[in-house]
C-alpha cells in the first residue's frame, strides 16, 4: 500500500515541467489506471474440515497522453495520441476556444459603443 500511495502523487498525472532553449515550456500530461481485486471462498473438505482460499491484487497502469506548451500568453495541447474522438470530447476540448472568441466579440462591441 506504501507504494501505491507513493504512485497516486498529482506528479504522476501532471509532471515536471521541462523548459526548451527558447524558453517554451512543456508539461507533461499521463492518464493514470489504478485497479484492484480482491476475492475468497470457504470450502469443506472430505472430513468435515473447514479450509479458506482467497487472493488480492493490484495493476497500475501509466500512459503518456500529451504535453502542455507554454510560451508566453499561449497555451497548446499537444498530443502523443489521437485527440478524442467522441462528441463529448470534442465540445469539451472547444470550449476554451469558444470562450476566448466569445470574450473577444463581447471586448470588440464593448469598443465600438
């Protein structure tokens, strides 16, 4: 269990920042799985004897997904593997954009009056 709690650190999922020559900066972003499994049975044997069997285990499971690139004002995802591809997915990886071109429409009219 030590270990286990070692592994779910938030720098498992988000790690150290890694800055470039020419100052951009890149975060590393991994999807992180834990699982556990746990089981047991009693059974009787020939002679009437009680006997108990059981097991447990644990699977970790780590996957680089993307790198977040910071250079000045400008944040990008970029990703190791194909962006997702659900409809869910999709709106909520647009709704950043959508939100800085609403708040540039509203700045722009705001100017105008």
């Amino acid at each position: 269990m030590q270990k286990i709690r070692e592994m779910i650190d938030a720098n498992t999922i988000v790690g150290e920042p890694i800055t470039t020559p020419d100052g951009m900066m890149l975060i590393p972003v991994s999807k992180v799985t834990f699982g556990f499994v746990g089981g047991g049975s009693d059974f009787t044997q020939k002679h009437d004897k009680s006997g108990f069997g059981g097991g447990t285990g644990a699977g970790v499971n780590i996957i680089p997904v993307a790198f977040l690139a910071v250079k000045g004002d400008n944040v990008e995802m970029i990703y190791i593997t194909p962006p997702p591809s659900s409809t869910v997915d999709r709106i909520i990886d647009a709704v950043p954009d959508v939100l800085d071109k609403f708040t540039d429409f509203m700045n722009k009219d705001k100017e105008t009056e």
